[in-house]
C-alpha cells in the first residue's frame, strides 16, 4: 500500500510539477520578418507576464545570431556560425530536443532559412574559397538534401523568400533577382532587386523589391515601377496595410539610419534620418522602428511620433531583425546585452528576462519569435545556446506538499541539453 501511494505522489508531482501552459493559437514564421509582407507580427499570442527559462539547448562552437524561423509543426530551424563562418543549421522540436543538423564546414549558409509549407527548409549557400552559389532544399523532419539549384553569382545573405504558392525568390548579388519553383527549377530570372534583405510578396501577387531604389515586379518577373532613388544601401521591406511600402536601412554604424515611406505606385511620401533596421507594423497599423538605442512607435500616414521609448542598444542584426509583435500588440525585443523585454502597444514596459545575468559582455542575440503557447524562441548569440522562455506557474501548496513527503525540494526549472 505505502508502494502503491509512494509511486502516486510521484506521479502527481511530475504531472504538477510540468509546465503547465495554458494553450493559445501558434502561427510559423516562415522566413526572415515574419512571412511574406515582412510585417514582424504573429497570429500567435505572447507572454503577458514575468517569463523563465523553460529549455535551453546548446550548439558548442556555434554562434547563433540570427532569428529563428518556425513551422506550422512547431519545429524550430535556425543557422548557426562558428568563428571562421562555417555554417551550420539545425532542426528542434518544441521540447528542445535536437531533430537534425547539418554542419557545413565549407559552405557558407544564409542567415535565415526559410520553410515552404510541404516541409522544405530552403537556405541559400557558397562555397568560401570557389565561386559556388546555390539554393538548397532539406527536408524538415529529417534533414536530407532534398535538391539544390546552382545561381550565376552570391545570393543575399539575409535568405529566401516564399510565396503562399511555395514560390522561392532569391535577390541575387550584382543586381540580379531570381524566382525558383518549389523543386528548384527556375521560374525566372530578371535585372533589378539584387538587394540583400528578403522581397516583399504582396497578396495580389506584386513582388517588391530594393538595392537603391525599390522596384515592384510583377508575379512574372516584368517590372511594374521604379521609385526614385532612396539613400538606404541594405535595405529593409515592409508592407503596410494600406499600401505603403516601408524601406529602412542602417548606416555603418548600426545607430542610425534612414526610413522612407513609399506609395503604391512608387512615390515617397515621407523620409526620416533617425531611424533605421526591421520595420514592424501592430494589429492596428501602427508602426515600430528602431534609432540610437529607443524604439519609436509612429504613425505611417504622417511619419509622425506617436511615442518613443528607451530600450537600449541593439545589435545590428537584432536591429535589422526588428521588433516581433503578438496578435494583441505586444512587443518583443532583445538587446545586445541579452536582455529580452515586452512592451505594450501603448508603450509601456512589461518585464525583461536577461539571458546572461553574471556577464556584462555583449552578446548579440537574435531577435525573439513566439511558438505554441505564447513560449518565446531566442537565438543567445555568443553564448552558443538557443532559449526557450515561458510564464510557468509556481506549484502550489498541495504540490510542495508532495514533495515534502518525498523528500524533494522543489521543481526543475531549467532543461539543459548539449548537441553531441
């Protein structure tokens, strides 16, 4: 009898002891910025409060500073880099447990991958020493090479775009743009737009595009129009609901930039100097934008403040991954120090979580993506570890009570795992 209550309280001590979240809509994130308009905001809803550690993952030797993507499954993929940019990617279930990955000591990856919505992890890839470029395809569930297609020069680092058709479209370097099927074959291929960030893919099939300027194709690759020259270099696209296009840059130093806003048919209808990375856009249009350590909340018809804030100083590429936004119009971001933070979307602070409390390096994580049940992705940059955080409830007095009959203190908080 003493056995059979004995192996009951432990039971129930697990199953208590478990986090236990409550279930909320999930969304992918398919590519850089969030899908296809490059908006940086979710279907998914986000932490509301304080947040743990719920996993954490090590990828030993790996620098992971880039965004993580998500699939409609729930897998994690990511890129890693190790300090002589051999690429790596990898594949994590939403427990943190390793699926695959692919080491590619002599191939360098793009930053971010990007997922069709058949299961393909589509990254593109050189050789560092010969002049090799190509598109590759891995399947996600196992990591086998699917195909890989051969491009005429270096393609974007930033990655690959998809359409909701599985359409691949890769900015190529020296002014070049091509569009892939979803087997590799291409579709086409066009001057212009051979820019370093992902395309916009709007939902009347129009595909914009930047290197100096921002070029609109249509979905078969003929230009529609041409702005007028924008002082942005590597740029930034974003969509907004109402048609205006959103183009953003950063200087050399990081700190400051330009931002313009373009019409629909490729007039600006405003510019301004103190802004620069990833523009994201909250469920009721406005927009957010990041310059000199404050994140600024503004108004697209008028380019005007509606209110800024400081929230400290941010990577270059966090910079230019932006700020993600939940479907109730929180804001997540992460500092270069490690520290991820919320915000409302009337700009007030929520809580912060520091990756890396005992160090005062910098870090340069990536960006946070929001999974199933509001638990955040983060990429910890030097710190070779990728982060899952989460609200996990305290157990209750019956539970502590549990364990004091058992002799236990206390629930593990923290799941650690280490690649092999």
């Amino acid at each position: 009898m003493k056995l059979i209550i004995t192996l009951g309280l432990y039971v129930l001590a697990a199953l208590i002891c478990a986090p236990s979240l409550a279930t909320v809509p999930s969304s992918s994130w398919s590519d850089f910025a969030g899908g296809p308009l490059n908006t940086r905001r979710t279907t998914a809803s986000g932490a509301d409060g304080p947040v743990e550690v719920l996993w954490e993952l090590s990828t030993p030797g790996m620098s992971l500073q880039y965004q993580a993507v998500l699939s409609s499954t729930g897998e994690i993929v990511f890129t890693g880099y190790d300090n002589d940019r051999n690429g790596a990617l990898y594949a994590v279930d939403s427990g943190g447990n390793l699926k695959w990955q692919i080491q590619a000591p002599d191939r360098a990856l793009s930053r971010w991958p990007a997922i069709t919505s058949d299961g393909q992890v589509i990254v593109t890839s050189q050789h560092p020493n010969l002049t090799i470029y190509s598109v590759d395809s891995y399947d996600l569930h196992t990591g086998e090479l699917l195909w890989r297609t051969p491009t005429i020069s270096r393609a974007g680092r930033i990655g690959p775009a998809v359409d909701d058709n599985d359409n691949i479209y890769v900015p190529i370097e020296g002014n070049w743009f091509v569009s892939l099927d979803s087997v590799g074959n291409e579709r086409w291929g066009v001057p212009g737009g051979g820019g370093t960030n992902n395309p916009i893919i709007s939902p009347d099939g129009t595909i914009y595009t930047t290197v100096q300027n921002v070029t609109a194709f249509n979905s078969d690759g003929d230009v529609l129009w041409t702005s007028p020259r924008v002082n942005t270099g590597t740029s930034n696209l974003t969509l907004h609901e109402s048609g205006t296009i959103l183009v953003s840059s950063s200087k050399s130093s990081f700190r400051d930039g330009d931002l313009y806003a373009i019409g629909p048919t490729g007039e600006i209808l405003w510019d301004r100097s103190d802004l620069a990375g990833g523009v994201s856009i909250g469920p009721t249009g406005t927009m957010y934008a990041h310059g000199a350590g404050r994140l600024h909340a503004v108004d697209v018809e008028t380019g005007v403040d509606v209110w800024s804030r400081v929230v400290g100083t941010m990577s270059p590429q966090t910079q230019n991954e932006g700020v993600t936004v939940a479907a109730e119009g929180r804001l997540y971001l992460a500092d270069q120090d490690g520290v991820v933070s919320a915000w409302s979307p009337d700009g007030d602070f929520l809580w912060s979580y520091d990756l890396v409390p005992l160090s005062d390096d910098v870090i340069n994580p990536g960006a946070p993506v929001i999974g199933e049940n509001g638990v955040l992705y983060v990429t910890g940059g030097r710190t070779e570890r990728i982060f899952a955080l989460a609200i996990i409830p305290e157990p209750t007095t019956f539970t502590l009570a549990a364990f004091a009959l058992l002799g236990l203190v206390g629930c593990p908080r923290r799941v650690r795992r280490r690649m092999r």
